[in-house]
C-alpha cells in the first residue's frame, strides 16, 4: 500500500506506534508536557527514534482523547497538538506518519504537512470529513465504534456484534467510494473497546477472519486496552505481556498493521511468529 511517498509492505503484519498528544493520562497521556505545562518537542522526537530504531513502520499521532468518558477538545487545541508535531517528525526522520483525527480541518492540515495516513476512530463520520480526506488523496483507516466516546461503554448492547461491525465497515466504504476514495486506499478497523463488553470484543476477536474477507487490510488496536485489563485483573501499567500476546493472535488471524505502545516487545514477538510462519531466512 502507497503511504504518501514510502510503500508499505503488508505481505506481513506492520507496527503503528502510538504517539499520544494529549495532556490527560489513561496510559500514555501528558507524557511529552515539560514542566511549563507546554509540550516538549524534543521529548516527542526521542520517543518517535526510540519507536522507529525499536522497528515502528508507522507513527500515530493523535490529538483528541477518545478514552471513554473523555471531553471533546476544541478544534484549535487539536491542531496545536498534532500538526506542529507531525511537521518536525517528518522533517527529522525518514517516517511514516499517520494522524488519528475525525476533524476534516485537521486531516487536511496535517496532510499539507507530510502525514501520509489518516485514522478516524468515526470512519469519517463526521460532517466534511470524508470530503477532506479525499482530498488529501491519502489512505484511510475507518474504525467502528458504538455510540460516541462520552456514552459508549455505559451499556454496549448488539444482536450480533460481528455482523454489525461488518455492516457498518461496509456502510462506510461505501461512502468512502461514492466520495471517490479508492478501494486500495482503505483500512479497516474493527475498534477493539469502542462501544464494546469485553464480551463482545472477545466475539469480534474470533471472528476476525470473517473481517478478513471483506479484502481490505485489517488494522487491530488492542493495546493496553481494558479487555486485558478485565482478563488479567491488572491496572494499565501491568498489560504488556497480555498485550502482546493478544497482538500475536490478531496478527495470526490476519491483521496487517498492529497498533501499540509497546513497540519493541511486539516487534520480537512478531519475528517469532514471522518465522514459525516461514520467514526466517538465518
Ligand atoms: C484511552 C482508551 C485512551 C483508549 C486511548 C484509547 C484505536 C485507535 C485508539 C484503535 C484505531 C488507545 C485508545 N484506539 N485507532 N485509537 N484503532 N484505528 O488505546 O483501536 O490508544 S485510542
């Protein structure tokens, strides 16, 4: 798949590191902000070497908290937190960037700036969005998710959580076709704890070769997510292993790009996996 300049090779599954920008802390928040309350440029781009030199092939970098229960931030203060970044990371390094945004203004601004991938945690949902992004001419992730960030979690209810996944991915790329975004242009995202029991996560799991089919690459999120939580019993800090793990399974059912915080322990696990599956050449 073309991202921007660089190509990206999905044959076997890729890392998207996740690069938080936001001041409030679930398991990553506030991490760049020095102690004048203002973002430390120079902390970011230690952390986007250390994530790239650790075998990153992708930098997600996002602006908007869309923790359950989380405020919706002001077009402005997303902005501000995302494009400036995006800027000095591809003015620095040799990376693939992409930007977890649902605001059309910040799709295109961060494309004028070198992204090379939209994320949409609302598959483009909202108003302009799929216009803009269009316009940008680059790849887009669409992500389900139930209900919007401040609701979502309060009583996720579905018939068959699957098929509704399914129908709804489907709904999108629809629109994102009639609004002239190619098909080879769209990744699709099941959106692990978006609106979801861990019961219904658990379901989506089995079933991710069944989102396979539909052609599209996946890309699968589960990283320190509160399903793990909920299996281990164990606060956030504590879900690297389960994490990892749960990443593996995605990748052996399929998903292409693999989005984490911990990047060097699922760059080694992949290998492995990589290799039982045939790619160890010494
Ligand atoms: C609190 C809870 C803070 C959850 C942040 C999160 C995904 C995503 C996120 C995903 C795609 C996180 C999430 N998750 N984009 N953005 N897929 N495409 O764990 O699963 O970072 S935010």
């Amino acid at each position: 798949m073309k991202l921007g300049s660089a190509e990206l090779d999905l044959s076997s599954p890729r890392i998207m590191a996740v690069l938080n920008m936001t001041p409030d802390s679930f398991s990553d928040g506030g991490e760049f902000y020095g102690d004048n309350g203002q973002v430390d440029l120079s902390l970011v781009l230690e952390r986007v070497e250390a994530h790239l030199k650790n075998g990153a092939d992708i930098i997600d970098v996002g602006g908007e908290s869309t923790r359950p229960g989380a405020s919706l931030v002001g077009l402005d203060e997303e902005l501000d937190r995302v494009v400036p970044v995006i800027e000095a990371i591809v003015s620095r390094f040799d990376a693939v960037v992409s930007v977890d945004t649902s605001s059309p203004v910040v799709m295109t601004e961060s494309a004028r700036v070198g992204a090379a991938m939209i994320n949409d945690v609302r598959a483009l949902g909202h108003e302009g969005a799929i216009g803009a992004a269009a316009l940008t001419g680059l790849p887009v992730c669409l992500m389900h998710m139930a209900g919007r960030p401040e609701n979502m979690q309060k009583a996720p209810d579905y018939g068959d959580v699957l098929q509704e996944v399914c129908d709804f991915l489907l709904e999108r790329v629809d629109s994102c076709e009639q609004a002239g975004i190619d098909r080879s242009k769209i990744i699709l995202d099941p959106g692990f704890g978006f609106g979801k029991t861990v019961e219904h996560n658990l379901s989506l799991f089995r079933g991710l070769n069944k989102l396979f089919v539909l052609g599209f690459p996946l890309l699968v999120g589960v990283s320190r997510k509160s399903m793990i939580g909920s299996i281990l019993d164990k606060p956030v800090e504590e879900r690297l292993i389960g994490s990892v793990a749960l990443a593996m399974l995605a990748a052996q059912s399929g998903a292409r790009i693999l989005r984490v915080h911990d990047v060097a322990a699922t760059v080694d696990a992949l290998k492995i996996l990589n290799a039982v599956e045939g790619g160890y050449d010494g």
